[in-house]
C-alpha cells in the first residue's frame, strides 16, 4: 500500500513540473516586436540650367595710377612757396611744387647768353660784305635778342658757305651752350605735371638740396590700380574689360572696377598671374586694403550649388519620381570657397538642397512641400 502511494505521489509530482514548466514559459514568452519603417522627409529644389558667371577671389592694396616720386636734378638752397610743400596739400596742373635758388646759376646763363649775342655782332660787318643776302636776317635776329627771354631760335642757313662761315664763329656752339643752361635753369622749379596732391614731403625751405636727392611724391587721387594675383589655371579666362566687384574688409562698401591689364608671366613660386584693376571713387585713399571679385568666364547649362552638398567631389542626390533618392554623377566645373559650378544636371531636377544624414542611393524618401 505504502508503494502504491509513493507512485502516485511521483506521478503526480511530474505532471505537476510539467505544468508548471510550461507555464512558465507561456508567461515568459514576448510577442515578436512589429518596426514601422520611417521614411525621412528631405528639402529640394529645382533644377534650372543657366550661365553662371566664374568668379575669381582675390586681394589687394591700392595705388594710385599716376604717381611720381620728385627727385631733383639740380642743386641749391629750396625757397618758399606760395603753398607749404607738405603732405596733403593740393596742387593744380602746373603749380609750382617746389622753388629751389637759382640766383648763381641765372648769373651763369646771362654770361653765355650775352657771350652769343656778341658773336653774332662781331660777324654782321663780315657778312654784310661777304653774305649780303643773308646779313639781314642775322641783324634782325640781335634786335630782337632779349637777354631776359628764352633764346630764339637762329635763323636758318641759306647756304653750305653761310654755314660753314657761322660755325667757324663757334656762333651754333654758343647758341647750344646757352639753351642747355636754359634747361638747367628750368629745373630749379618743379611744377605738378597733373592735378593731385602731396602725400610725401621729404624737404622743408632753408634746406640744401642735392642733385639726386629723393624730395616727396605726388599722386593724383582720382584713379587707383589694384594689384591681384589669380591662379594660373585661370589665365586664359581673365579678360581684359572685365568687371570687377570690390569691396573693404568689412564688407560695408561697395566698388565697381575694370580689368586693364593682364600680366603675361606666371611667377614660378606661387604659380599665379597677376592682373590689375582700376577703380575710382572718391572714398578710396592709396594704401586701402581691398577684396576683389573677379568675373573671368562664364559657363552656360550651369548651376551653382553648395559645396557640402557633393559627394566625393563628383555626384549630387536627387529626388526621382518625388520618392527615391538617386545618386547622379555631375561635372564640377568650378570650385570656389563655399560654392561649386557644375553641368550635368537636367532642367526640373530634384536636387537636395540640404545634407541627409544616412543618406545612400535607393532610399525611400518623402518632400518636404513647404
């Protein structure tokens, strides 16, 4: 009986485990997890083929066009002036610049002056004689010889032998002697070869000033030159007559310059060419740092997008059918700083106007129609 017992208490016992056991894992069992698929919404725009104008970025510093540095030719002691040469001041074309004292050298050029008028005296008996055709002309040119005027010109010969005669006289020597010194005399006074002003002064009155010696510089300040330099690879777009959008560091003004000329060498360091833009505008001052924008071609069938939005430097996404993302190849035909100018694309175009993250060519994706 005893035995009876016990099995019934170990059949028991199993059928017991088993349903709990399986209870057990009834109750541990999860249902299988459902995943909605997301589809990101992405920015677009479309796709409209036009001619893009290339523009070159470079800098520089203005200069004026017509500058000179004064330099003397002659020596002596630099007078006063109606106006003070210094820096700033404003000369008009043919203002006298600077006076320097020629009292000693004036004393020289009269001495020659009247050495020739008394050769020219001493042979009108011999030609009244000799050259009777020809005296009057000699005798008009000593009336009308003014010691205080510039030397007239003398008289042309009528023949070899008055020719040979008058330079036998050492008369043509004189006359050259004298309107060299006439010349010399002249460069005792500077005067300003254009309208402009003062921006160096190097001398004040009472100084001696010495043959050679550097005495300011002069500019004019209506047209100023600006000196770029542009990458090699562009030479052959830069044109001469080409626009050119400057503007100061801060980016508050704005200026409109030419392009003039267009140097021929390419330096061999930085491999760039240099071009050189003028512009003028009453605000700018030589010296001023400027930012150019230089427009050396332009390409047609082109859109310029961002930089960021390239992949690998050769293709773009777009939006086929409003849905899948497509990778299209492109042909990058600029690069500038946040920008590139590509071909390749067609007119109506999705293209992603913004980045995806996880982006790749397949994906299903939804347009954002704000």
């Amino acid at each position: 009986m005893r035995k009876i017992i016990l099995a019934s208490l170990g059949i028991l016992t199993i059928i017991g485990a088993i349903f709990l056991g399986k209870y057990l894992v009834d109750k541990n069992q999860k249902p299988k997890p459902t995943f909605k698929r997301q589809i990101k919404t992405v920015f677009v725009e479309n796709v409209i083929n036009k001619e893009i104008p290339i523009i070159l970025t470079a800098s520089g510093n203005l200069t004026a066009k017509n500058k000179i540095e004064i330099y003397s030719e002659v020596s002596g002691v630099l007078k006063t002036s109606i106006k003070l040469f210094k820096a700033g001041t404003n000369y008009n074309r043919g203002e006298t610049l600077l006076s320097i004292n020629s009292d000693e050298f004036y004393a020289s050029l009269q001495s020659q002056k009247s050495n020739l008028n008394n050769l020219i005296t001493a042979i009108l008996p011999d030609l009244r004689l000799d050259y009777p055709s020809d005296f009057k002309k000699w005798e008009n040119y000593v009336n009308e010889f003014d010691m205080n005027k510039s030397t007239p010109k003398l008289p042309n010969f009528s023949s070899d032998k008055e020719k040979y005669f008058i330079n036998g006289r050492g008369i043509v020597t004189a006359y050259y002697n004298v309107k060299n010194l006439e010349v010399r005399l002249s460069k005792h006074q500077i005067r300003a070869p254009f309208t402009g002003i003062l921006t160096e002064a190097l001398v004040s009155p009472g100084t001696l000033v010495r043959v050679g010696q550097k005495l300011g510089e002069f500019i004019d300040p209506k047209v100023y030159e600006m000196e770029v330099s542009v990458n090699s690879e562009f030479a052959d777009l830069l044109k001469v007559g080409n626009s050119v959008a400057l503007s100061n560091l801060e980016k508050t003004k704005k200026y409109t310059g030419k392009v003039v000329r267009v140097n021929g060498k390419v330096d061999q360091v930085t491999q760039t060419i240099k071009a050189y833009v003028d512009v003028s505008h009453k605000d700018l001052k030589e010296g001023m740092f400027l930012e150019a924008d230089l427009v050396a071609n332009s390409e047609t069938d082109a859109i310029e997008i961002p930089r960021k939005l390239l992949v690998e430097n050769s293709a773009v996404y777009t939006v086929k059918n409003d849905s899948i993302l497509t990778l299209v190849k492109i042909n990058p035909v600029y690069f500038g700083a946040e920008t590139v100018v590509v071909k390749g694309l067609k007119n109506n175009d999705k293209i992603l106007s913004q980045n995806l993250p996880g982006a790749f060519d397949g994906m299903i994706v939804t347009i954002n129609k704000k």
